[in-house]
C-alpha cells in the first residue's frame, strides 16, 4: 500500500462522541486525501491537503475536520459522530493534484460503525 | 455536471476467458482517466492512467482503450484468472488542482472456476 497506514482499522463508536482517524504515508508526497466509500455510491472526497497546514474541502465534508501539522500526517475529525457517517474511510497520497497524471496511493482502509 | 457511469455493475465470468468493462464519462475539462482495482477489504489499486492524448495501455493482462472524441474507455481483461475477481473503478481526472477526481461507481468482476 505505498507506505501508507490509516489507524485504527476498525472502529465502532456511538452517536454523537469525537472520533479522529489517523493516515500515516512514509512517501514524502505533497498531497493527502480522505475519502469515505458507501454501498452504491463512487469514492467520495472529504477534504485533501496540499501541503502542511493547507487543506480544502470536498464533495462531502459536512460534519468532518482535517489537520495536517507535519507532511506525514493527514487527521481526519469527526467532531460529533452521526450514523451517517458509518462508512469505509480511504487515506490517499500524491505527489501532485489529481488534474496532473500522477499515482494517487490508497491506504487500507478503516471501517467506522456508529451505532 | 461532472460524471462517470460505468457497465455493468456486475459480471460473472468463467476463468480463462476474456472480459471488457465499459466507461462513460461527462468530465470537462478532461485531463486523464484512470482504471482501479479494489480487492474487497482493500484500497483501489491503481491499473493504468491514460492522457488525453493515449489511447492505449496496457498492464500485463489489463488493457485499457480511451476514446476522448465520444468520453468513453474499456477495460479489457485478457485470460482471466480466479485473483481477477475484484471491483472496477473507473476514474476521470479534470483540469483542476485538488478534488479533480470523479469516480465511478464500479463494476464488480466475479471469476468462478
């Protein structure tokens, strides 16, 4: 997964708690994105990082939070987790923005339940 | 609106034969489409990536056709092989920085011996 980890894995958590997910890339790439994944819907963007403390949103970051303090770390916030957003959560990395034909690296995965 | 539908969603097929998925996109202004794959419980892993200006590539058993002029791309799968069994995205990228990739829904491949 070109050095990328996401933690935790797996998360099961209850309606309106905080919950922070963590994507971890060894790569040194410029951009980092969080996009969550549902049953009949596309990979869906949350919010992406262009470089340290430079983030913007996405399609879908109503409810969701993002910090990025070193390169090497890209945070996703929940603030007050909702069933809504149970879902499959990607981390990806690139070395340049997706209008330019770079690879953009996918992490494993965390599957969030909110219950 | 910016779009990408792929067919079908899914497909059975047996191993040792030949497949082709299809991609049809109303991305502008295109920059490049990208085919995944996505084993379940896993990231998309990456297949091809095709500019405006290529329409072919290749991949070992994956080729992957664009055609600009009408927005649409297949995905052909030569020799299947039971490890083919997987979802399909197709992905296409606009002229912009940061959120410019549009994915589809994907299609799912089922190789049965």
């Amino acid at each position: 997964d070109a050095g990328i980890t996401q933690s935790p894995r797996h998360k099961v958590t209850e309606t309106g708690t905080p919950v922070t997910l963590r994507c971890h890339q060894t790569e040194n790439h410029r951009y980092m994105y969080w996009y969550r994944q549902d049953p009949g819907h596309g990979l869906r963007l949350i919010h992406y990082s262009y470089g340290v403390k430079d983030t913007d949103k996405g399609e879908v970051s109503d409810g969701y939070s993002v910090s990025r303090s070193k390169t090497e770390d890209f945070l996703l916030t929940l603030e007050s987790a909702t069933s809504s957003q149970t879902s499959v959560y990607f981390c990806a990395i690139s070395e340049s923005s997706g209008g330019e034909a770079y690879e953009q690296y996918f992490g494993p995965g965390t599957r969030l339940t909110v219950t | 609106k910016n779009q990408v539908e792929q067919s079908p969603q899914s497909l059975i097929i047996l191993e040792g034969k030949n497949c082709t998925l299809q991609c049809n996109y109303t991305v502008s202004p295109f920059s490049n489409l990208r085919w995944y794959k996505q084993d379940t419980g896993r990231g998309p892993v990456s297949l091809t990536i095709m500019t405006f200006s290529e329409n072919t590539k290749s991949n070992g058993r994956y080729t992957a056709t664009l055609d600009a002029d009408t927005k649409q791309s297949s995905l052909h799968i030569t020799a299947s092989q039971l490890s083919d069994s997987a979802s399909y995205i197709c992905v296409v990228s606009a002229q912009q920085a940061g959120t410019a990739l549009i994915f589809g829904k994907g299609t799912t491949l089922s190789v049965s011996s």
